[in-house]
C-alpha cells in the first residue's frame, strides 16, 4: 500500500471519530506511519507528530476488584494503579488482559482509543491533562491519534479527572 493511500485509510472513520462527529465535538485527526516493530505506540506517535510526548495520552484497561476501567494517561509516564483503584472505589487494581481489553473495547492493543469503545467503561483521565490546550489519544487504530481539548475528551467519555499519573 502506497504511503498515500496508508494514510487515507488512517484517517477514515473510526468508531472513535464516529463518536466525536455525533456529539458535535471538535477534534484533528493526525495520521502517521506506524512501524509495525515499534511497541511504545504513544511514543512512537509523539515522534512522528513532532509533539511534546507529556501532550499524548495512552488509554489502558485496568480490572479493578472484577471490573473493567479506563486510565488515561501520558505516554511518558506510568499509570499509578492504586491511585486509580482508589478513584473507581476499588481496593486494587491490575492492567487487564489484552484479548480481554480488545474485545470489550473493539479495538486493537496500540491503538486503543477511550472514545467509542464497544462497551463503555468507567474512564478516568490523568489531571495532568488539564494544563494543555489540547491532547493526542489514540483515533482508534495503530499510527492514528485525534486531538482535541481535555474538557472535550471527558465530556465525550464521561471522564473523571483525577491525578493517577507517576
């Protein structure tokens, strides 16, 4: 496949800017080459987008105490699991397994976004997001991600903002 038309199916309809066009919230979509070798997606992005990596966010599926939620947080730093277990009222916390988040989210691990998962998850994005104009998360798929503000991204996925970064 030509880079070309790569990037037009990387910038087609996903789910997540399905989501985001019927809720009427302003997003850009960025497309890039993803390097199927790479497995620090978030960072990847930040590189080839030529950002600050503290401005993209990786969406991780946690089990808390049998449930299933979203942490969100920046592709720099690590999700602290007992901030967010203590977040959703649960006594602990533990990444989910990846057949598991693919099939509840309907997305592929790398390039799982928090908008327009399959089933909808208790989300909880870092704090740290609110100190940027806008943020990058996955558009849904590897060597895609959507911009858009914070408070947009915890309106369209119900999020609660709360300090679960390290």
């Amino acid at each position: 496949m030509s880079p070309k038309h790569q990037a037009a199916r990387n910038t087609a309809g996903t789910p997540a800017t399905v989501a985001l066009t019927a809720a009427g919230i302003a997003f850009t979509p960025h497309a890039y080459e993803h390097d199927p070798a790479q497995t620090a997606f978030g960072l990847e992005a930040a590189d080839a987008l030529r950002i600050d990596p503290a401005r993209v966010f990786k969406t991780l599926v946690v089990e808390a105490d049998g449930r299933l939620v979203v942490g969100i947080v920046p592709v720099a730093g690590q999700l602290d699991l007992k901030a967010l277990a203590t977040v959703v009222g649960a006594k602990r916390a533990s990444l989910a397994d990846p057949a598991i988040a693919q099939r509840k989210t309907g997305y592929v691990v790398g390039g799982i976004s928090p908008i327009g998962q399959k089933t909808r998850l208790t989300t909880v994005l870092d704090a740290s997001a609110s100190t940027h104009s806008t943020v990058f998360v996955s558009g849904g798929r590897r060597g895609f991600d959507i911009e858009l503000a914070p408070a947009d991204l915890a309106v369209v996925t119900d999020g609660i903002l709360a300090p679960i970064a390290r």
